[in-house]
C-alpha cells in the first residue's frame, strides 16, 4: 500500500475522522489558531516587553528554551495581567544522553529532563520538547534507540504527569538526526508506551522536508499532538522564503491547518525560525502573524 494512501484522511459522514481502518472520535470543538513564539526570536529590551509586544500583535502564548529554572519568578511576573500563557520548553536532546550507552550520562540526563518537567509545571507549559538525540550524539541503530526509549519514558511520563505538563517528542529532519523524521514515528513511540505524559509535536519546517502530506501527518499523530513550530520552507519567518528564492513557491500551512482545525487542535503554533536579512523583525514578525491568520482564514474557509 502506498503511504501517501495508507495515511489519507477523510471527514466521513458519521462524523469521525478516518485514517488507515481506526476511526478517531470527531472533535467536540473545532481547532483553534493560538499564536505563540519562541522569546529568542522577539525584539524587545526585556522579557516584559516581549511578552506586551506578544499580546499586541495577537497572540496568545510564548515559548522559553531549555530549563528556565531560575527565571520562574521573572516569567510570572512578565505574564501577570496579560493574555499570554507559556505554551512550551524548547529543551532539546541535552547531548544526547539520555539515550547514552554510559549509565551515568543517561542517569544525569533523565534527571535534567524531570527537573526541566518541574519547571513546566510550574510555568503550566503544555510541554517539554525533547529530542531523543542529533546525528552524532548516537552510535546505535534505531531499534536499539527505541528499546532505551521504551525503558525510560515510562518514568518520565509518569514524573510529567505528576507535575501537570507532558514530554513532547520532536521529529527532525534527515539534516539533524537519523532516529525521530515524521510525526508517524513519534507517534508509533507514543502508542506503545501509552502514558498521558509522553505525547509529541510537529514542526512545519521539518514537515516540508520529511512529510508527504502536512495533513496527514498531523492526523497521524493527533492523538498525541500538543504543539507546532512554524517556519518557512528556508526556516525564515512564514511568507518569508520569496525573499530568499523568489523562483520559488511560498512554503503553504493551509493543507496543515485545515486538518489542525478539522481535529480539534487547542494547543500553541510557535515562531522558531530566523528572520530574512535586512528585514525589520518589529515590522516583519507581526507581517508573519498576519500572513499565518490569513493561511488559517483560507484553511477553515467552507469548500
Ligand atoms: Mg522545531
């Protein structure tokens, strides 16, 4: 069976989403766009101003990198009287140890993780972004890399159920690691250690490299789904890559975004992206807002 075919999705009439013979329920309420962005990539003097300016141009959320343990009282007091909410951590693969044949590297990354979960929960982020490992933080084979993943994500789902947050595997493309490359594969992870704190996320960035179909990959994984990065195909902002190779097609989200909002999707669409050169980000960040809810207008349009 072709997967192009293996993973179509239709809106059947007795109002389930079908995919590959299991049907999803419908969702009870339709998907909504929450805008969000990584705090690396916003202007400002202070996490106070990029948070105001956040909440100016529409959004609803922002994402902090790695653990920001120390900052708690910083990041309450940023979000205090906004509208703007922590959607995730960017945290990463931290070298790759958890999936490290050395124990003790293993042991301290685990450990980096749950204390990075704890932050989470206090931040109510909707997750942990986590990275199994880059190329070359891993010298085994992806069976043997699923085996360790089966053995300490039981854990850590449990140490993120507890603490009110979630893991989120992040697949990447083939350029920045060999293991996680579609949200099918995440998702295969997730089935199989079927804990409410191991769920994962997709990345438009990725997805143009890796995914046959944005929809249908979303659709694949959706059970588990709990937040999206957003960056044009030359990973500049989105509405972006005509600046760098105007011969080219603009990277599209509508095709993703339908399907989030077909699902039910209610978590963050984050920026995790780079500017184009000689643009302004004051102007060109919020243009690529606007550019984003134009995409989403045109996805929930009614055919
Ligand atoms: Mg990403």
């Amino acid at each position: 069976m072709q997967r192009r075919h293996f993973l179509q999705y239709s809106l059947t009439a007795a109002g389930t989403i079908a995919l590959a013979g299991r049907a999803f329920a419908a969702p009870t309420k339709p998907g909504v766009l929450k805008l969000c962005s990584q705090e690396s990539r916003l202007p400002g003097a202070s996490l106070k101003e990029k948070v105001a300016n956040l909440e100016k141009w529409g959004c609803a959320g922002l994402e902090l990198g790695g653990d920001p343990a120390s900052r708690i009282a910083e990041v309450k007091e940023a979000l205090k009287g906004t509208n703007i909410r922590i959607s995730a951590l960017c945290w990463g693969a931290s070298k790759g140890d958890l999936v490290s044949m050395d124990l003790d590297k293993r042991k301290a990354g685990i450990a980096a993780l749950k204390q990075a979960l704890d932050t989470a929960g206090e931040l109510e982020s909707t997750g942990v972004i986590f990275v199994p490992c880059f190329n070359k933080q891993s010298e085994l084979a992806p069976a043997e890399l699923d085996k360790i993943l089966w053995d300490i994500l039981p854990a850590l789902g449990d140490h993120a159920t507890k603490a009110g947050t979630r893991v989120l595997l992040e697949p990447l493309n083939k350029g920045e690691t060999f293991y996680l490359n579609r949200i099918e594969q995440a998702a295969a992870i997730c089935r199989k250690i079927d804990n409410p704190g191991i769920c994962l996320m997709g990345d438009f960035y990725h997805m143009a490299k890796e995914e046959t179909s944005d929809a249908a990959a979303f659709t694949a994984g959706f059970r588990w789904l709990h937040h999206v990065h957003l960056a044009s195909r030359v990973r500049w902002l989105p509405g972006q890559d005509k600046l760098k190779e105007p011969e080219q097609p603009e990277r599209s989200f509508v095709d993703g975004l339908r399907a989030l909002h077909q699902l039910g999707y209610q978590d963050y669409c984050s920026l995790e992206c780079g500017v184009a050169k000689g643009t302004d980000p004051w102007v060109a960040i919020p243009a690529a807002f606007d550019f984003l809810r134009a995409q989403w207008a045109e996805a929930i349009k009614p055919a």
